[in-house]
C-alpha cells in the first residue's frame, strides 16, 4: 500500500485537496493498488463525499465527545468519512502513554490505526497496543529526498524482523525520504508492505507522474 499526506502543504488543501484525491482513486483503480490518502480535517468530507477512496485523518486525540475545543475527535473524523488514522507522526509527537490511549479510541471508534515509529524502542513499546499498521520513519530524513530504504536498508530491514518476531499480524511500513518507483521497491524488498509519502508527490509539479512510478512498483 502507499500512504499519501497531503500534510498543509498548500497543493493538498481545499480543492487541490480534491483533486489530488481523484489522482490517487484514478492510479488505485487502473493499476489495482492500495492507496490511502491522509488530507486534513476540513478536506476530509469534501473528499468522503465526493471521491470513493481510502482516507485517514492525520491525527485523532484520545478524548470523549465533550469539552474539547481545538481537539482532535475520532468520532467526528470517522462521520466525516475517515476509516483510519495516523498517530504519533514525527510532526505530531505523543507519550507512549498517549499513543496507547488514542489506538484504544480509535478502535472503539471504528478506525484503523497507523502508528508512526523513530526506533526500535519505541516499537517495542507500542507494539502492545496491536495497531493495525506501524511504520518506520527516521525524522531526519522526512522531507529530504534521502529514502530510509536506501540510506539506512539495515534498520529497516531490522525493523520488519523485530516486528515480525513480536507480532506478525502488524502490517510493517516505511517512510521518510521516499521519492520515487526504486525507493518503494527497495522498501518492499526489505519486507515491508508499503510506504508512507508527502512532499514528493504533494508538491510535485506532475503529481501524477510521481506516484504513478512508485504505483507500479509496488507489483
């Protein structure tokens, strides 16, 4: 699968949102590939409503429907069209502690979760909370252009083996740096099932092209 934040950058916000969106839906259904998108709260339903696509939220909050103003709500996230959500990403840093909370809350609420990882501590201890999926990202390679799979093939590599060993019903994934079509096959042929990706495609001038390479080789 490829996991596409539009993050707030400004080429994934309100209409360019939408029409993003519509890309993903289009390269999914011609080449039979898994893309989830991750736009932010206030595209969520304009795309749900419009566009037949996989869509988490960037974020939920472990809270209960009440006095939360400026908060993150999972049911709100889940009515607007949402069937999962990222957690922890290394923009939006949580406690251990607060991560367990938010994959309870999500799971109570229907969502699939998708925890983001920095190291092999961290995944040991979010590990017992059993998200659906926990991707690798090293933060100092987000945004650079120098994929994780092929600046640092080993920890990845090592990642998918601890995970593995622990627990093998947890889908592993992988970010950071992530560019091009050789990137997501480098990330598959080190074990993982997918990618996480932004800017590359995000603020790409041909979005398209871009994720259409990486599209194909995820075969």
């Amino acid at each position: 699968m490829i996991v596409v934040n539009f993050k707030s950058y400004l080429e994934g916000t309100g209409e360019n949102a939408l029409k993003l969106a519509r890309i993903c839906k289009k390269l999914s259904e011609k080449y039979n590939a898994e893309i989830v998108i991750a736009p932010q709260d206030a595209d969520i339903f304009r795309i749900s409503s419009r566009v037949r696509i996989q869509i988490f939220a960037q974020s939920i909050e472990p809270i209960e429907p009440g006095a939360h103003t400026g908060h993150e709500l999972a049911l709100a996230a889940k009515d607007a069209g949402a069937v999962g959500t990222l957690i922890n990403h290394s923009e939006n840093r949580l406690s251990v502690k607060d991560i367990g909370k938010t994959v309870e809350i999500a799971r109570k609420n229907g969502l699939k979760t998708l925890v983001c990882i920095p190291d092999e501590k961290i995944l040991r201890e979010v590990v017992e909370f059993k998200p659906d999926f926990i991707a690798y990202e090293v933060p100092e390679l987000i945004g650079t252009g120098r994929a994780v799979s092929e600046v640092m093939p080993d920890s990845v590599r090592t990642f998918v083996k601890t995970l593995s060993d622990i627990d093998p019903n947890i889908i592993p994934l992988c970010g950071a740096g992530i560019s091009d079509g050789k990137d997501v096959k480098a990330a598959l042929e080190l074990g993982t099932k997918g990618v996480l990706v932004a800017s590359a495609v995000v603020q790409s001038k041909n979005p398209e092209k871009v994720l259409k390479d990486m599209v194909v080789n995820l075969r």
